[in-house]
C-alpha cells in the first residue's frame, strides 16, 4: 500500500476586516509558528518528515499572494522545496474579491467555496493559482485541492482545461465536497472524472462506527495506525492522510500544541518503521476504466476512546 502524506498550506487573517494590518502576524504564524520552543508550523513539519525519511505532498495555496505579493509566496515555496519536498496546488477563492486588478468579472461578492462559481470562472482562477505557482519556483505542477474539499464535477473540467491531471479535492465526509458527484454512491476509491485521476481522501469508520476522515489534527494515533492497518489488510491501494500547515499550533497561538505534535512524530517512526511507501499522486495506482467502490477501512473502539481522552486532555 502507498500512503500519501498530503498538507494544505494557507494563510488567514482570521477574518476580512483589516487585511493589510492583520496580515504580518497571519504570516509568521501559519507559516512558521514561532515560539520559545522553535518554529512549529511549516519548518517543524518538514523536519519531522525528513528525519523519517518520509515524502510529502503540500497543496499551496496562492490567491493571498495576489492580494499581498509574490514574494510572500515564494517564501513559502522555498521552504518546502529546499527541503525535498513537493509542492503542488491548492485554492481558497475566498480570496478573489480582496484582489485587484480583478481576475474574474463577477468579483464583487465573496464566495467560499469553488464549486460556487461557474465553469469558466473556475478554470480562470485555477489559471491564475497555477500562474502563482510557477512564477514562485514550482516547475511542475499537476495536482490539486480545493480549499474545504468544495469541488464539484465542473472543477474537474477546470482542471483538464489548465493541464493538472491529478487531483485530491473530494472527501466524503464532507457534504460540500463532490455533491453533484455522489450519484453513484460514497466518494471512496480512485476515480477517473472528465480525464483527471481523482484520490478522494481516506475516510474510515471509527470505533463507535462513525465516518471519520483521516485528518492528523482530528484523529488520535491509536486510530490512524489503526486504520492504515486495516486498510492494508483490505487491499487498498493507497491510503490518503491529510494536515495543514496550523495542526501543530494550539488554536489563535504560535504556541506548540504538545499532543497533536507527539501524534505526528510517532506516526511519521511508525510509517517509517511499517515500509510503506510515501508518495505524490503521480505515485498512485491509476483508477480502473470500471472501479468498484472499495471497502473502508475500520478501527476499534479503545483507539477512538484514546481520541476523545486526548481531546479532553488538550482542553483542560
């Protein structure tokens, strides 16, 4: 089995008032969280990685650099690519109204999710992240996420138009993800959409029987190891992990949150330790002309018992 480590890197404000004043700090802590225990968001993340020898996958997302400048987003870029690591692209077009010239013609009201706009309005803004991208350092580019895993079929469409053949935007959990795709049931397994290979995000079912997505910051380690295991014995071609640049942090600090950080640590030894491969997309097994929808992965109760104490233990 292949595991995709993959991590959406974005800046926020923590709201649109005040974009310009806010805008520093936002900076320094999604990007590097400094505190007097070191840099806990992106530099953090990456040193973890690699001291396990371990690939990942880090969705960027753009749009904010076309409101403050290019430079800012190069920053990030090399960051992660001095360390060996992959970029590809991720977009939030909550940012297209803050941005001026504007990109589309109807810009005037904010709109969160990409499966809000039209067909061609989502190719144009795709065009532009991807343009982002490149003129930041970033060769190649050919995989995609949208931001929340808002997309819909027309996204899929967008992305043929701007060359980007692999993507990893769906995520069952989600009801804002893939709604005028779940006809033929869960979004769950590779799946080929108007010539673009899709890799939902792995969704297992957790002790008390529940969907959970594998995200680092919502799952204990008990579970995850769980449900990579349960996935293997499954026959699952890949397993699809996903994080952001801010799951290390305490919530509105730059403060390391202790917990989830000896979460990620162990499970990047683990990962290293099991020998399964950590890959890009490129890496994953093409979808079949007639893929059926694969079983999901499960995990027992004791693992998501051991979330609910670690929540609590992170609150109090």
């Amino acid at each position: 089995m292949k595991v995709v480590l993959s991590f959406d890197i974005e800046v926020w404000c923590n709201g649109w008032d005040r974009l310009d004043e806010a805008f520093p700090a936002s900076f320094a802590r999604y990007v590097y969280g400094r505190s007097a225990l070191g840099d806990y968001a992106l530099p953090k993340t990456l040193e973890i990685l690699n001291r396990h020898g371990l690939h990942g996958v880090f969705f960027v997302e753009p749009l904010f650099a076309a409101r403050f400048g290019l430079a800012y987003l190069a920053e990030i870029v090399a960051l992660i690519q001095s360390a060996g690591q992959e970029v590809q692209l991720h977009l939030h077009p909550e940012w297209t109204d803050e941005i001026s010239p504007a990109l589309i013609p109807n810009n005037q009201v904010k709109r969160q999710h990409l499966s809000y706009y039209t067909l061609d309005e989502q190719t144009a803004l795709i065009a532009h992240g991807k343009r982002l991208l490149a003129e930041a350092g970033v060769a190649q580019i050919n995989a995609f996420r949208a931001g929340s895993f808002a997309a819909n079929r027309a996204t899929f469409t967008a992305l043929a138009r701007n060359g980007i053949t692999l993507d990893s935007s769906l995520n069952d959990f989600y009801a804002v993800s893939g709604p005028d795709l779940r006809g033929d049931g869960p979004l769950r397994g590779a799946r080929s959409i108007h010539g673009v290979h899709s890799f939902p995000v792995s969704v297992f079912r957790d002790g008390l029987g529940k969907p959970k997505p594998a995200q680092l910051s919502g799952c204990s380690f008990a579970e995850l190891r769980a449900a990579l295991d349960s996935a293997a014995a499954l026959g699952l071609p890949e397993f699809i992990l996903v994080s952001h640049n801010f799951e290390l942090l305490k919530p509105d600090s730059s403060e390391p949150d202790r917990i989830v950080v000896r979460r990620f640590e162990a499970l990047c030894a683990w990962l290293a330790q099991r020998g399964w491969p950590t890959v890009g997309l490129a890496d994953c097994t093409p979808p079949g002309a007639e893929a059926a929808l694969p079983p999901q992965p499960t995990v027992g109760t004791l693992a998501t018992l051991g979330r609910y104490a670690e929540q609590l233990l992170r609150r109090f």
